[in-house]
C-alpha cells in the first residue's frame, strides 16, 4: 500500500506569535513561552519550549505530545531526567541543533514539545470495552494505520475510519505523522469525533486483542487472498501500512489473514487511506445503513 508522501522537514521558518529574546538562564514565564508555528505538513503545529512547561506536558497530558525535541549535547542533567521521564511515557525523542529548536519556540532551556492537535487516548482506559465484550457475538471493528507520514493520508484514514462505524482508530507511539493542522483538515471534522488511541505497545495490544477473539487482517498488495472474497467475522482488526514501508513484519506475524484488494495490473498500489476505506467498506457493507 505505497503512498510516498512529502518529505518530513523541520527547516521551514516559523511564525512566532511573540518576539521574545533568547534567554536560556532565565526560567520563561508562561505568558513569555512562545507558540510558534512548525511545517504545517508533517509536523504538529503547537511546539511549546521550557523545561518546566515540557515537564507539566509529559506529566500531565502525555498522550498530546507528538515528539520531544532535545538540544544535541547538551550536558545538562534536567534535560537528560526529562529524556527519561518521556521515554517512559513512550514518546518519541529527537536530539537537534539548537537552531533547529529556536525555530519551533523561543526561549525553550534546550526543549521543545510538540503537540498534536487532539490529545490521544491510552489503551488502558479503553482496553475493558474491546477485551471483556459483554456478549460474544458484539460486532466491532479496530483499525490500525501504520508508518503513515502523509498528513493527508492520515487524515482521509480518520474520515473513512468514521463513515464506516470503526469503534477505535489505533496506532504507534512513532513512526507517523503527527496529528496536524492538516490532518484535521482532511478528516473533515471527524477528527473530533473517532477515537483515536496510542497505545503503548500496539504490538502487545494486537496480541491481546486476537487472544480474545479477535480476526487480525492485513491488507497487502501482494498477498494472494482476494479481499472482495473474504468472510469478516464479528470482532475484526484491520490493519494498513503506509508509505514505502507497508505492514510492519510485528502485526504480519499476527495476522489470521493477508488480503489483496483487486487491481489493475498497471496500478502500482493504491495509497494507505483507499486501501483502509475499501477495506472497511468490505467489513462495513452488511452492518449499517
């Protein structure tokens, strides 16, 4: 299911809503910690600097935080306890020049978090909903998207995942794009209204879901099964990759099935999210008006 989308990039030039002069000996007050603007495609547009405000962000709301920037070398032993404490939350870490920080927020103390548009939730706050259904014969529907990097992608993935009654939308704690401006954009509003959960370990969570019943099913365009005839069961996982990389060998090796969607053979593949809809419409098709 390739798609290559745009390339990801941190060297666009920001807007900054403030002109506030670096100061990195100075704690920033939250009034001077600026909001700035990032790459409106591949990255989170809200990046907030400091070390104090960064902390607040991994304590208390770390499932809206897309990625931490950390200043290269920087010898400092907050800035490495910090590095800790996101690694344990499983957000994604990046070293970067200084210059690359100064573009997102200024001033920042060497530490820049970037924020997704819509807070993400924990599979352990939803985890009793899809491995202790009440009746075995419930119907529900989990997609899991991965190794997207097309905000657009992503987006249109959010949008079909809604239209076709997904109850939950997963995917990984790196590896994708983060939920954009963009991403908000194409989803047409239903961003607002899918859940959309990071777990901490999808490949753990896959594994459970399929050890309490669950259908694991992958799309590839070189599997032999043809999606137009496969029989979906009740409670079924979809899953797609995305640009360039595909289905990641950790959910391949938990699949019950792999299946093609039929195509011409002058198609290369069709892209992450039309592959996900048309899937999901095959599930869908039978279960709502």
């Amino acid at each position: 299911m390739d798609y290559k989308g745009p390339p990801r990039s941190f060297g666009r030039t920001p807007r900054y809503k403030d002109s506030i002069p670096s100061n990195e000996n100075r704690r920033p007050r939250a009034q001077d910690v600026s909001v700035s603007m990032g790459d409106s495609e591949t990255t989170p547009q809200v990046a907030v600097g400091g070390m104090s405000e960064v902390e607040e962000l991994i304590t208390k709301e770390p499932y809206r935080v897309h990625r931490i920037l950390f200043l290269h070398q920087s010898k400092n032993p907050r800035l490495y306890t910090l590095q800790k404490m996101a690694k344990k939350n499983h957000i994604h870490v990046q070293q970067v020049e200084a210059r690359v920080l100064d573009e997102y927020a200024r001033p920042n103390q060497g530490i820049v978090a970037l924020c997704n548009e819509k807070a993400l939730l924990a599979w352990e706050d939803i985890s009793e909903e899809f491995l202790h259904a009440p009746e075995a014969d419930i119907q529900k529907i989990i997609a899991v998207a991965t190794n997207i990097e097309d905000p657009r992608n992503l987006g249109a993935c959010i949008r079909s995942c809604l239209a076709l009654a997904v109850d939950v939308l997963l995917i990984p704690a790196k590896g994708m794009c983060g939920i954009t401006p963009t991403v908000a954009r194409t989803s047409a509003n239903a961003l607002d209204k899918l859940r959309i959960c990071r777990p901490n370990n999808l490949e753990a969570v896959i594994a459970e879901l399929k050890a309490s019943g669950y259908q694991i099913v992958g799309l590839d365009a070189a599997a032999d099964k043809n999606l137009a005839e496969f029989n979906f069961e009740k409670q079924v996982l979809l899953a797609v990759g995305g640009e360039d990389q595909g289905l990641p060998p950790f959910i391949r090796k938990q699949c019950d099935a792999i299946t093609r969607i039929p195509m011409m053979p002058d198609a290369h593949s069709y892209n992450a999210s039309v592959a996900l809809s048309l899937g999901l419409y095959e599930i869908s098709r039978t279960r709502i008006n």
